[in-house]
C-alpha cells in the first residue's frame, strides 16, 4: 500500500481488494429501495390505495394474462365509481386498466383486482370468501384483512413496510408474484395468523 508523503496534497487511495469492491448487486438492491420509494410515492396519501396497486400490478402475473386487453379492477365500497381518478390514464406492462364496481352480489369473473380498501367489513368478508382460491388479487387494509384470507394488506402510515404480502393466500390463488414485490412488503404465512 502506498504510503502518504506530507507534502503531497491529496493522500492516495488505499487499494481496495475484491472482496471489498461495491458488488452489482448493491445496484439492484439501491434500485429496490428506489422502486419502494416509487411505490410509495404513487400513492400520496395513506387513504389513497390506487398507487399501491398500480404498482401491485406490475409484479403480479394471472394465469393466462396475454388474452387480456385491459386489467380489470374490480372497486368496492362507499365513493368506488367506475369513473375512480386513482386509475385514470393509467397503463401497466402496455395494458391500460379498466375499472368495474362490485358489491358482495355481482360476479368477480374477469377482475384481475379486487381493491377492498374502502370497503365495510360485511361486504369485504363477503367478496374475499368468493374470491378465494380464485387468480384475483385481493388488497385491503390492516392486519386483519390478511387474517381473513386477503392477499396483500396496506398497513397504516408508519410502519416500517407499506404493506404485507400473504404468502399462503397467494399461492392458493394460483397468481405469480415476483420476488421483488415480496422484497419490497413484509412476507406473511398461515402461521403467522393467531389462532
């Protein structure tokens, strides 16, 4: 190693090994924590979902997803209007999403989403039971929401992790989920669940 001569200016630069190199793959890591960033700041308020879940959509794959022209999310609860603003104009992986409002008695054939976060709790407890082992992704808010079977539950401001994913509902769903979005939310099982 060099050594620093005083009446030089700028001391060298100790050579650094291999081993302790940046690697590419601290890259990938920052860009995750960008993409978390991304996420977050598409969904400028915490009662305002529609970022999360155009981010959601992004890492999500349906079983025979080419054959579709649009992603539809399928809103429920007080204020969800097929006009939502939260999803205007907006494309995901070259497809633009269609909105439809459903309550617990229409059919959720054809929802790519099912956003339950304004939803009341009869009418989320109802939608996530029919959804159930469907390719749908269910998003709700709290703890609970993942408790009763939804898919990935916004947690509220705050928290260290925007969001969990629940691991045991999404594979029963038969969805594909991309491990960058489980990087990004807090992974949770069956076992997690109190009894």
């Amino acid at each position: 190693m060099p050594t620093h001569d005083s009446a030089d200016p700028m001391p060298a630069r100790p050579a650094i090994s291999r081993r302790e190199r940046p690697r590419p793959g601290g890259w990938v890591a920052l860009a995750l924590v960008a993409l978390c960033g991304a996420l977050a700041v598409g969904a400028s308020e915490p009662d305002d979902p529609g970022g999360y879940i155009v981010g959601f959509v992004r890492y999500v794959h349906w079983p025979a997803e080419d054959a579709a022209s649009a992603w539809t999310i399928c809103v429920a609860g007080a204020g969800a209007t097929a006009q939502d603003a939260r999803y205007a104009n907006e494309r995901v992986r070259g497809k633009p999403l269609a909105l439809r409002v459903v309550d617990d008695a229409n059919a959720l054939e054809g929802c790519h989403v099912l956003d339950l976060t304004r939803a009341d709790h009869a009418t989320s407890t109802a939608l996530l039971a029919r959804s159930h082992g469907r390719p749908v992704l269910s998003v709700g808010r709290g703890a609970d929401f993942c408790t009763a079977g939804g898919l990935i539950c916004l947690r509220e401001p705050g928290g260290e992790r925007a969001f969990e994913v629940n691991l045991s509902a999404i594979k029963e769903s038969g969805l594909g989920v991309s491990a960058r979005l489980l990087r990004l939310g807090a992974a949770r099982t069956a076992q997690d669940d109190p009894s």
